[in-house]
C-alpha cells in the first residue's frame, strides 16, 4: 500500500506541478442496524474501501475520490483532482498555503478484547433484540423502541509528498436508543446513546437490559411530568447537558473555519467571553472516548487543546489551512467521514473543566429554578444564538430538587450565557456522540454539574 500511495504523489508533483498532495486510503468493515417493536427493519454489512486524493496546485485544491486500490484508476483520479485544482486557481484571490507540521512514520494499532468484526451479525441482532425487549416491556404505557447499531473495524493509510506515512487502525461501535410513551393524552421521548472505541465489550459494562430499562424508565418518568413554566431563571445543568451546550454553542463557534465564515469568535482571541469559572478544553487524546485518536486526517497529531482559561478565550480549532491564516499551530482537528469525501475540522472531546463544588452546593443558593439532567438535542447559529432542548428536568425548590417538568429547553446568547456560570461542580462526565457537518463524527462532550445564574427556559407562558 506504501509503495502505492507514494507513487500517486510523486506524480501528482512531478507530472501536474502540485505543490503538496495527500492520499487517504482506508479498508473498514461496517455493521448497520436498526430494529423497531422487536423487528429487525434494516440489516447491513460490507466492506467499504476506497481512495481520497487531495492536491494543492497554484494555490486552490482539488479533490478526487475512487473505491478502487488500482493503480490506473488512481493515477487517472489524481489528474482528475489536479485538473480540478488547477481550474480553480483562476478564481482565487488569496491563494491557499499550509501551516508546517512535522514528517511523521508510524503505525497504530488496535486490539479489542471483542473485535466487532467478530462478532456475527446474529449476536449482534441478540443484542440490539434485548435491549429493545427490555425497554418495551418496562411499562405498559411505553409504545415504541427504536434502535439503531452501527460499527466500524479497519484501517486508515495516509501517504504525503511530504513523506508522511501513517497506518492507522481504527474501531468504533455506536447506538442510538430512542423509546416514547403515551398516557392520558401526554406523549414522551427518551433517547440514549452508547459508544466506544474500545470494543464490543461495552455491552458487558453497559447490559443491555439495563440500557433499554434505562430509556423506558425516563420516558415514564416524564409522562407525570408538569409543563415547564416559560421565561428567565436560575439554572443547574447536568454533564450531559454541559456537553451538548459546550459542543453547539461553543464549540462550533470555536471551530477556525466557521469563524473564518463570519462566527463571533474570529476576532476575540484573549478577550474574555466567559465568568473567569469557565475553562474549555477540545482533546483528541482522553483514554478510550469515543472522539480520541492519534493523528488526525491531515497527519496531525491528536492534541488537548485549550480553547477558553478562565473565561478568556485562548485560541480555536484549527487544521493546517487555517492555522496558516491565523499565524497558529495545526491542533489536530481535520478528520474526513469516509474517503469520499474531504477533510474538515471537527471537534473530538470537548468539554468545560471541572472546578470545586458539590452538587449540593450547586443547588443551596437557588431558591427557585430547574435542574436539567439530560439533554435532547442542540442547535447554534454563527451568530452566538443558541438553543438546546432537554428531555429530562425537575424543579428546584429552595436548594432541593422537586417534581418533574417536560418540554424543556434553554435558549440565548452563547458569550452572554457564559458570563453568568457563577458555579461548577467538581464531578466531570463524557458522554459519546455524532456531530453533523455536512459530515458524520463520533465525538464526545461533557463536563461538570455547572450552575448559570438566569437563563431563558422554554415552555408554557
């Protein structure tokens, strides 16, 4: 494979003038799943293998990608790019330039104690069969499960013209859990996701029966739930709703090219954004978390990278193209869903930094207000609006936490948000994901318990 890649980029150089080009080779075996009410309804699994060819001639890129390892096909495919580049460059203003990284050799490697691509399909239905059984049959009034399955077992090669080769394993298992329930007119949703990069035992730390009764018992929970009662107030957020906060109305912001398109951080490097409480980390390199690797789809090495110290903001996420433009260091953040398509910056796992209090010092000062345990899903805009909603939320009532409430969200504006953290916990938690770009990544986010002093929270008026 070496010998092949190299080849593709010595010609892309010596034949088509390319000033830098890359190939990104990758063999993964893939498992899809979904079951609903017990029925399997979809069942997939191949092997998908391919080519990314990306070259940079007089200043613009040009890509191509084939699901072939042949070297005709590849040498036609790597003209096709540069024909492509070269098109380009006739419109570009600012021709594109490249931060410096180190010329890297090396290869990692992966050894599950249950490869995924082990284990038959036939288990693998088993199962996604009990965690669903086991949710359906927690209460009468649950009324649907859905799961969905997905795993990934194989290996990434990356060759450079600058003579960086990488052979990298990779391995991913993923699920989604979605459950609802109906009762008296009131209808509920629950959902949880799973994921490792360890391997297939994550299912013997996280049971299935367990997963499924998990799901079912929160959608039940909510159903004697009372509407949430619209307008500002004090807040405690749990690490799973930290997570997805940090991620959309943060992190997003903080990703370089998003900023170059207009985001509100493009221009406030080590102005303060934050109470001095908030500290922002995205790291590639946590043990096992569902957003960690070595290098990145640029040859990068994976990095922690600290984006917010104490509510200033100290630098974003960068690949080598927009470090080049900010005048910073590549963080290791370039990463490509498969090989069809290009490489963009994506966050890894990102999370706030844990301070000193306990849970119970987080709610005493809150007289009346909510606490939000689980989130249900999250938006941003570039304009530092965000919202995120959360499917599981109770009462605080004078330091204690009170009955449940539903149709729950938080909405506002990301930097003012952040200014009024006036507590963080001490416990940290991640919690595995898949971020939407235009792309799929698996990623993490989380933190500690935080406390913000007044919030908008959505609900009934």
């Amino acid at each position: 494979m070496k010998d092949i890649l190299t080849k593709i980029n010595r010609l892309a150089v010596d034949n088509f003038s390319a000033e830098y080009s890359e190939v990104r080779a990758q063999k993964l075996k893939k498992t899809l799943l979904t079951l609903k009410e017990g029925r399997v309804e979809a069942a997939k699994q191949g092997i998908e293998s391919g080519v990314a060819l990306r070259v940079l001639v007089n200043g613009a890129w040009g890509f191509s990608s084939v699901g072939s390892f042949n070297l005709q096909i590849l040498k036609t495919a790597v003209s096709d790019a540069c024909s492509m580049a070269k098109a380009l460059s006739k419109r570009m203003k600012n021709p594109i330039k490249l931060a410096d990284t180190k010329v890297i050799n090396d290869k990692i490697s992966v050894d599950p104690k249950k490869n995924p691509a082990t284990i038959t399909m036939e288990e693998k239905i088993k199962t996604s069969l009990a965690i669903n059984q086991s949710s359906l049959s927690y209460d009468k009034r649950i009324k649907s499960c859905t799961i969905d399955y997905l795993d990934l077992f194989g290996t990434n090669h990356y060759s450079t013209s600058e003579g960086t080769f990488i052979e990298q394993d990779k391995l991913y298992i993923w699920s989604r859990i979605t459950s609802s329930a109906f009762s008296n007119g009131a209808f509920t949703f629950s959902r949880e996701e799973i994921g490792s990069t360890a391997g297939y035992e994550i299912f013997d730390k996280q049971p299935p029966d367990v997963i499924g009764e998990q799901v079912a018992k929160r959608a039940v929970t909510q159903l004697d739930a009372k509407p949430v009662k619209g307008g500002k107030s004090p807040v405690v957020l749990g690490p799973n709703v930290v997570g997805v906060f940090v991620h959309e109305a943060f992190g997003h912001l903080a990703e370089a090219d998003l900023a170059l398109s207009g985001g509100v951080l493009s221009n406030r490097i080590g102005k303060r954004i934050g109470s001095n409480l908030v500290t922002l980390y995205d790291d590639g390199t946590v043990k096992d978390a569902f957003g960690s690797f070595k290098y990145d789809d640029e040859g990068v090495p994976s990095q922690k990278t600290l984006l917010v110290k104490d509510g200033l903001v100290n630098g974003l996420m960068h690949n080598r193209e927009t470090a080049q433009k900010f005048n910073m260091s590549p963080t290791g953040n370039s990463r490509g869903e498969s090989f069809r398509v290009e490489p963009i910056i994506r966050m890894r796992n990102t999370y706030m930094a844990p301070k000193d209090q306990s849970f119970d010092e987080l709610l005493e000062d809150v007289t009346s207000g909510y606490y939000m345990k689980s989130f249900r899903g999250g938006q941003a805009n570039l304009d530092g609006t965000f919202q995120v909603g959360v499917q599981e939320a109770y009462e605080i009532v004078d330091g204690e936490i009170g009955s449940p409430v539903r149709n729950v969200s938080i909405s506002g504006n990301t930097l003012e948000t952040l200014l009024k953290i006036d507590a963080v916990g001490k416990d940290f938690e991640l919690w595995p994901g898949r971020c939407g770009k235009g792309q799929t990544a698996f990623v993490c986010d989380g933190g500690p318990h935080i406390r913000i002093k007044e919030v908008i929270v959505g609900g009934s008026a």
